[in-house]
C-alpha cells in the first residue's frame, strides 16, 4: 500500500513553484487562478520573494498548499493513492488531492485559516518551541505544571516534540525542558501558538467557512492529525478540520498506525519533499519513502 503525505508550513522554499509554471500549462491556470481567488499575486512571493517574505503565515499557507495540489495535478492518473495524511496545513492538500475537496475550495479554506490564524496571533503574543531529545511525557508534564497556556503541539517523531503557548510560558518551558535533559529546546520564528488553546478564535471562523464549503466522497482513506485515525467520514473530516486549529498533531502515531494498517511505502507531495520523509525514518527506520516528481 502507498500512501501519499502533505506537509505543512516549515517545507517552503525560495522559488518554490516557479519551475512547474514555467513547463505545464496547467500549472500556470491554477497559479493564475490562486492569484484571483486569494485577491493577491502570490506568484510573485513564491518566484521571486525571500525567505522572509514566504514566512508570513497568509504567504506561507497557501503557497505549500498550492506547490503541493498542483504537483498532484500534474502528475494525473500515475496519482493514485491507497491512503493520504497532511501534517497541520497539509491536510488541506490531502483532501483536495483525495477529491475531498475542489483545488477552488480548498485554497478558500486555506486562505481563511491563514488569516484566522494570522488574526488570533495578533490578539495575544504567543509562539512556538522545538524540544529535542525528551521524552514526550516528560514534555507534557513540564508544560502542565507551567502556570501559563503552554501545550505540546505537533508530535513529530520520538525526540521531537514542538511546543505552543503564550511567549512568557514558552520561555519558561525552554529553561525548564533543557533544566531536564533536553538536548536543544529552541523558540521557533513563528508568528504565534499553532495547535493551542490560543487559537481558538481561527477556530470560530474556520469552521464557518468550513460549513460553507462543498465536501465529496473520499477515493481513499484519509488520517487527521486529531485522531491519528483513517476516516472517509464527511462529517467527521470537516469537524476534525476545525479542531485540529486548538489540538496537537499527532504525526508520530499517525505513521505508526498507517503502518500498522499496511502501509508499505509513503511518497511525500511538495515543499523541499524532506521534511516528512525525514520524521518517518525516525519513526520506522526501515520503510521506504521517495518525494514526487512531476
């Protein structure tokens, strides 16, 4: 069985999408196409702006969103997928590359995630941390006894734990995790508290744009973040869509239980094409990964 993985915000890159619009003319429609539906060029951005430039989050997310969706675009009939999974924002991608969802409405519902969450960064300051090197009861507990909103957010593989809370309780969290052994715990360039309580008010706002969308029948399984779990559940994919803003990504369990369910090979969509194929070789040394190429 393959399955197909999406990454999320962290896999962009200078130039990203420039060579796909150049050689197919399907990808210069749909990147023609983003830039009406987002109100703005973000071609430009991704050609031709700087790093700095692509780590705004309204940037950021529609970008890997699109690099990931048109290479799945491109790549027609030899696309065919036994199960998908997307790590926080790439779960977009793997709806729309499972027929979940239009390319159309797929990037409105990232463009209105991105600004939600764009949004709820400004009300309160908040950021994210790396913990590497701890172990991830020992990660929960510390955030826990912390007197601030500071949570484990994205269980990327064994080891590798990101955090996400409030910058006062984020700073606390670094001295206490690395006072416990961690071997860095580093505060991340992030514009604020991804998969937190913090973002409860992205949630809101998602979740109306979410009702409003038009969801299909999946071709295959799809495993969300919140649960770790496949579903072909409508219903279940659009709630677990609006929780996934204020709840942890469980991506370590996500690929153990794919595996478990058969899973034999996983082909990473977009961005550098490393950085998930990266978590799942610490989580199962032996299992095949590749990138797509188109």
């Amino acid at each position: 069985m393959r399955a197909y993985v999406f990454p999320g915000q962290g896999a962009q890159f200078e130039g990203m999408g420039s060579d796909l619009y150049e050689r197919s003319a399907l990808a210069k429609e749909l990147f023609d196409q983003a830039n009406e539906i987002l109100g703005f060029k973000i071609t430009d951005v991704m050609f031709s702006g700087s790093m700095e430039d692509l780590k705004q989050t309204k940037v950021t997310q529609p970008a890997i969103f699109l690099h990931s969706t048109i290479m799945t675009k491109m790549a027609g009939d030899l696309f065919q997928p036994d199960a998908v999974a997307g790590h926080s924002l790439g779960e977009f991608s793997a709806l729309v590359a499972n027929g979940v969802l239009s390319f159309e409405d797929g990037l409105t519902l990232v463009k209105e995630r991105a600004f939600a969450m764009q949004e709820a960064c400004e009300h309160q300051e908040s950021t994210m941390a790396a913990i590497i090197g701890l172990e991830d009861e020992k990660v929960a507990e510390i955030c826990e006894a912390i007197d601030e909103i500071v949570v484990p957010a994205n269980f990327n593989c064994p080891g590798q734990l990101v955090i996400s809370g409030s910058k006062a309780g984020i700073e606390l969290a670094v001295e206490q995790m690395t006072a416990a052994g961690a071997m860095r715990a580093i505060v991340l360039p992030v514009g604020g508290a991804f998969h937190s309580p913090l973002m409860a008010s992205a949630g809101k706002r998602l979740a109306n744009a979410i009702e409003a969308a038009n969801f299909h029948d999946t071709k295959c399984p799809v495993y969300q973040n919140v649960t770790a779990m496949p579903t072909t559940d409508v219903d279940i994919i659009r709630e677990n869509l609006i929780t996934q803003l204020t709840a942890p990504v469980k991506w370590t369990h996500t690929i153990q239980q794919m595996l478990e369910d058969g899973v034999t090979d996983f082909t990473e969509v977009g961005g550098t094409g490393k950085v998930l194929r990266g978590m799942i070789r610490r989580i199962n040394r032996k299992t095949p990964t590749e990138t797509l190429v188109v």
